[in-house]
C-alpha cells in the first residue's frame, strides 16, 4: 500500500501498532492525549478518534473516560498472533501461486 492511499487514521494505527510490536510501548504505557496526537499527526480529533477506535477493536488499547487511553495487557501477543496470521495467509498465497506457474510451465513444455 501506498504512503498516498493511508487514511491518516490508519497512518496513526500503524505507527502505534509497529511501537507496540517492537516493544517501544508495552503494557500499561500511556498514549498521549487526542489534542497532543492531533497536532502531532496534523490531523483532526475525530480522525485521533477514529485511530484509537480501531486500536481498541483490535484489542491493542483500552481507554478510561477522563483519564485517557494505555497499552492492553494482551496487546504485543495480539500483534504478533496477528502477524504470523498475515504470514501463514502470504505462505498458502505463494503455494497457490507456484502450483499454478507449474501447470502452465507443463502445459508449455508438452
């Protein structure tokens, strides 16, 4: 995917689950507050909004009204399952592929 085709929602998704993978953020780190994000992503507060959504959907975040939102205890072993689901995915993918090269290099060679 493109820089030009990431939604500034997703852009501060993905940098907050690379932080939480690479371990930069772990449990029960504090993210800073939506007006802090806001400025520094250059972005409106719905679309900090919008990002802290997904990270909590995905399990990475939980957020406490007034006091603001912290790394899940699950969250690193949920980026990693989540990555290696990516991976598997991407293996059977190329499997798929290099079964069908072989037909077509078959079908050439006969």
């Amino acid at each position: 995917m493109s820089s030009e085709t990431v939604q500034p929602y997703q852009r501060i998704t993905q940098d907050y689950t690379e932080k939480i993978r690479q371990g930069k953020l772990s449990a029960g780190a504090k993210l800073p507050g939506i007006r802090e994000l806001s400025e520094k992503y250059g972005v409106a507060a719905g679309t900090v909004q919008r990002a802290l959504t997904e990270l909590r959907n995905a399990g990475l975040i939980y957020s406490h009204q007034g006091r603001g939102s912290f790394v899940s205890e699950s969250a690193k072993k949920s980026v990693e399952d989540s990555s290696a689901l990516a991976i598997r995915a991407l293996e059977s993918r190329v499997a798929e592929l290099e079964a069908r090269l072989d037909r077509l290099e078959e079908g050439h060679d006969g």
